[in-house]
C-alpha cells in the first residue's frame, strides 16, 4: 500500500472545510472518496474537483499545496498518520482524538481547539487561540501533544483543561488565559497579560514576563518535577530536548488571585 496523496489542483473559490475528511476515511475508506461533498464558500463541490487522489493507504495520509484557505484540515482525527506539505488555514486538529499530525508549513486560528489526545507538530507559526476553547465553549484542548516551532498568537491555551503545548518562539498576549489544567511552554517569552483568569495549570517562561498584579510572587525554588518534565521532552529533539540536563530553579508565581486561582507561572533561565 501507498500513502493516500491529496494535491491541491485548483484554489477554492472562498475559504474550504476539510473537516468531513478524516471522518469519512475512518468509516468508508478511500472508496469514492473523491466524491465527498465539501463546502467552499457558499456553493458545495467535491474532494474529487479540486484534489487530484494517489495511493490506497487510508492511515497514511499526505496533502500537498497550498492550504492556507483550507480549514479543517485534520479534524476528527482519530487514528493514523497526517502531513501537511505547506500551510493551512483555522482549526486544524479540532477535536482531534488520536494519531499525528505534522504540518511543515503554518497554520491559522483554533488548532487544536477541542483537542483530546493525539500529537499535533507545526513546523512554523500558530495563529491565535492556539489549543484554546471553541466560541461558546467552556474548556478547550483536554489531552494529546502540541509542538511549535515557530511563534503562537494571542489567547494560546484559553481554557485549556489537560495536555501540553510546547511553542519554540514567542507567545502572544494572554497565554494561558482562564488555564483549567495541563501544561504550556514558551521558550521565545510571552505577551501581556499572561495566566489572565488561571485557575490551574502550568505556565512555563523562558526569561522575564510581565505579569498581572493579581500574581503573587513565591520565590525562586529548585523543583525536581522541573527537571523530570524537561527529561520527558529528551525524545521531541531540538529546542525543547535542549531543556533537559541540570535542575534549573525557577521563579514561582502563583494566581490568577482574582478569580482564586492556584495556576503556576514558573519562570526559568534563558540559558
């Protein structure tokens, strides 16, 4: 078998909605595949219209072009093995409940919103509301893996109830924003306000942040559950396997006071 190779042939006319694909592989397979119904814009087309379809393998599956008007792009995601060869457009990975993702390019708003398990890799940038809640709801990414290597925007996390996102570059304004649980590293710093509304959770800065007044300040401390998180990131290879090595202490932070928070925002050296 070979992996099932989607290119883009012809541009959508309005944004495209991926999301009925990995779905429709996980129940029917690559049989008559090419004519599932998708909407672009305000008219319905067919995969087959504007995706040329090689190979047979439903649970290796690769997308070549430009997608940056495409959304959707691995949602439901169950099982298997996704890669983006370029861009993509908003929600990528939404509700994703298993297997892996890779895109090589970037990728817009909400990826990973509603997330459950899985692990999600974007080799450049993140747009906002990175891991966070859908419009409307109350918890967002609740378990699986997400890398970065490049930037992530504004409202990184927004409540995020269990997992880790791990950003190489720097996050935007309010990361980690009304945080339920789990875990978000930023090793390019962040943005104002961060661990606005936190409840739980761990934030985790390399250098200096300028937090909120409603952050209170308990000290630098050597916490071994540090250096055990940085060993678990050894396998993600560079920059976060770089982490891992001495104990690193760390100024503590806890809040968001104004909402009885007991989130952590711990900083670290940006050696």
């Amino acid at each position: 078998m070979s992996a099932l190779t989607l290119t883009l042939r012809t541009q959508p006319v309005g944004r495209l909605d991926l999301s009925p694909l990995a779905p429709a592989l996980a129940a029917g397979g690559v049989a008559g595949l090419s004519g599932l119904a998708l909407t672009a814009g305000n008219r319905r087309c067919t995969l087959g219209e504007l995706f040329a379809l090689s190979g047979d393998d439903a649970g290796d599956v690769v997308l070549q072009g430009d997608l940056s008007h495409v959304d959707g792009v691995g949602a439901g995601l169950a099982a298997g093995r996704w890669r983006v060869e370029g861009s993509v457009g908003d929600f990528l990975a939404q509700d994703m409940s298993g297997g892996t993702l890779v895109v090589d390019g970037s990728a817009g708003n909400f990826a990973a919103a509603a997330m459950r398990r899985g692990s999600l890799t974007i080799a450049g940038d993140a747009g906002d509301h990175l891991g966070g809640a859908l419009p409307g709801a109350m918890k967002g990414m609740a378990g699986g893996q997400v890398l970065v290597h490049g930037h992530a925007g504004q409202r990184c996390a927004d409540r995020m109830r269990r997992g880790a996102i791990l950003v190489a570059g720097q996050v935007g304004a309010y990361a980690g924003s009304r945080m339920l649980a789990g875990t978000l590293l930023a090793l390019g710093g962040v943005g104002a306000h961060a661990g606005y509304g936190m409840k739980r959770g761990t934030l985790l800065v390399r250098g200096s942040a300028a937090l909120d007044a409603t952050f209170a300040d308990c000290g630098t401390h050597t916490l071994p559950v540090v250096h055990l998180l940085f060993r678990s990131w050894l396998p993600l290879g560079a920059p976060f396997a770089e982490l891992a090595g001495a104990v690193r202490p760390v100024r503590r932070w806890m809040g968001d006071r104004a909402t009885d928070g007991k989130g952590e925002v711990l900083l670290f050296d940006p050696r």
